[in-house]
C-alpha cells in the first residue's frame, strides 16, 4: 500500500484527501495542515469548516501539523500549497524527502516573482538533494463538487510517461479519472492563466453584461492562452483539452471560483484590496495576472485581455474602461 502525503490542507487538498480515499487502490493518506485552527478542528470533528465545510473526511485520512510526520514514509508528495508560498514550502520538505519520492503539483498558478511553473520550482529546490520525478495535476475541478462526489475528469502531466501512467492508476476511483499526458508546459499554464481570463469574465458578470459578452471572452480568452503556452513550447491541442478549455470554462462560469468572484467583485465598483481582505481562501489569479504580464512581454505574444485585466488590478483602469478597450482595438482577421 502507497503513502500519499498532501502538502496544504485548503479546500482544494481537503477535497484531494477525500477523493483519494474513494480510489481504486487503498492506500495511507497524510493531510498537512498549516493552520492550527484548522488543524485541530479538522483532527477531532473530521471537517474543515474554514476552506470545505460540509464534507467528511474519513477516518483512515490522517491529520497533522507536523511536515516531518506528514512526509514520513510518503510514496507521493501532492503539493496543493498557493504559488507564491510553494518554493519556501518545498524548502521546508527538503529535510525529510527521500529520492523515492514522486511530486505531484495540484497548484494551478505561477510563481510571481521568477514566473515560474510549479513544476520549474520543485526541480529547482528538490534537485540540490536529488534529482525529482515531478507531475502536475489540472483540469476542471471545483474542491466542492470533487468532495461530493461529482464525476470529475482532469490530467496528469510529465516528461516520464511511466510516472503519469503510475500517477493516472494511483489516484483514479470512481469518480474521479485522470488522462495522461506529456506536455507539462502546456497543462501548467492552461490551469495558471485561465484564472487571469476567470477575472475578466467575472468583471463582465459584475458590470451586468450578458452570455454574448462571457463567450466572446472565454472565446479569445482560450486563444492568447494558447499564445503563451505555444510560445513557451506547449502543444496547442492541450490548450483544447481538459486542462486548457475545460478549465477556462468551469473557472469563467461557475459560481464557485473565486477568481470570477474577485472579477465580479470589482466589475461592481469594489476596490482589490478589500476584496481580497475578506477572503480566507487564495485567488491565484491575481498574483499569475502579473506573471503572465511578464511572460507575455517577454515572448512578444499578444494577450490584450490579460494586459487589460493587469491594468485593473495593478493600475486603476476601471473595469468598464478596460472592456471598452477591448471592443475598440484595431479590427482583424480572427
């Protein structure tokens, strides 16, 4: 039997514990748990009411605050940490890793100050031990529907076709399947920069625009994602996949993503600031907007909805303004 240990213990990992507890094979699962309020709670009531209230996590899933107890003895290291925290985290584990370890990214996001992927940073930390067999996880998955039992589908990306396979096996159950695929570029940054295209489709919702307005976004929001990624060395028709599309879409109309709330929020005149004080749980979007701001400077691709939505978030371009901006670009050829 395989240990997993999840690194984060926010709604995202909580539902990953639970999820994983339904898979096909058994296994020891270990929750790391930063926050003592959380942890404690969680330990004794198997709920955590902060980040996913309303879901059991079962008994086997074990409970901690301790990394070295969390990792001790791990087959699989599922880091599920916000971005902006993952390369101080991954220090943290150094210690208590071992070479046969394999790490899963379920982080969608890009670290804001170097750009990097997730990927990028756990071969960066881990490989002054030993080199690191590394995966991402993406694709459309909402923490509360995946707790529930939805049928959910997303990818497991590596160069190491075998660790994906071995990856796809471990964690698929009955409703949870993983496909394989090897283009960690472009799985990485269709889960990062999809919550960059989330915040302008909520800014729609917020200034009452209608479905024509959300599926012109999502439309040309999935084309300078494709940009990027393609410029960067993904393949295109991950972008049309599960991690790319399908992702763009859940994000851009569900309810429950909080970087459309975030976009919604200020499409209704609310300033960033407050926005992001009265939330608990983290909107990757808006550190990844800046990244990707840079990653696209840097590659010379066109994103005019990223640009716009850095604007709002980092500049005071008001949101109608920068939809306006938008429409009245110069005409072209799709």
């Amino acid at each position: 039997m395989k240990r997993i240990a999840i690194i984060g213990g926010g709604g995202w990992g909580t539902a990953l514990a639970i999820v994983l507890a339904r898979s096909r094979r058994p296994h020891g699962i270990t929750l790391w748990v930063h926050d003592a309020d959380v942890c404690g709670p969680l330990r004794t009531r198997r709920v955590n009411e902060v980040f996913l209230p309303g879901f059991e996590v079962p008994r086997e899933v074990e409970v901690t605050g301790d990394l070295g107890e969390a990792l001790r003895g791990a087959d699989n290291v599922l880091g599920v940490m916000p971005s902006a925290y993952a390369r101080a985290m991954y220090t943290q584990m150094v210690p208590y890793l071992e070479p046969q370890m394999v790490f899963v990214s379920a982080t969608k996001g890009l670290e804001p100050s170097s750009h990097e992927r997730m990927t990028q940073v756990i071969t960066q930390v881990v490989e002054q031990k030993f080199p690191p067999r590394v995966a991402a996880l993406s694709g459309p998955s909402f923490a509360r529907e995946v707790a529930r039992g939805d049928p959910t589908a997303i990818v497991v990306a590596s160069t190491d076709r075998e660790l994906a396979a071995s990856v796809q096996e471990e964690f698929s159950g009955p409703t949870f399947r993983l496909y394989t695929n090897d283009d960690v570029v472009g799985i990485e940054l269709g889960g990062a920069v999809k919550n960059v295209i989330a915040i302008a489709a909520g800014v729609c919702e917020g200034l009452g625009f209608g479905h024509n307005t959300i599926a012109a976004l999502i439309t040309r929001g999935l084309a300078e994602m494709t940009r990027l990624a393609c410029a960067l060395g993904a393949r295109p028709e991950t972008l049309a996949g599960l991690a790319g599309m399908g992702d763009l879409v859940l994000t851009c109309t569900g309810a429950l993503s909080r970087n459309r709330s975030v976009g919604v929020e200020l499409g209704k005149g609310r300033k960033l600031d407050d926005i992001l004080g009265s939330m608990r749980m983290v909107a990757e979007g808006v550190g990844t907007t800046a990244a990707t701001m840079e990653l696209a400077r840097k590659m010379q691709v066109e994103m005019p909805i990223t640009e716009q939505m850095h604007a709002v978030l980092y500049q005071g371009r008001s949101p109608r303004d920068a939809i306006r901006e938008l429409m009245e670009r110069r005409l072209k050829h799709e």
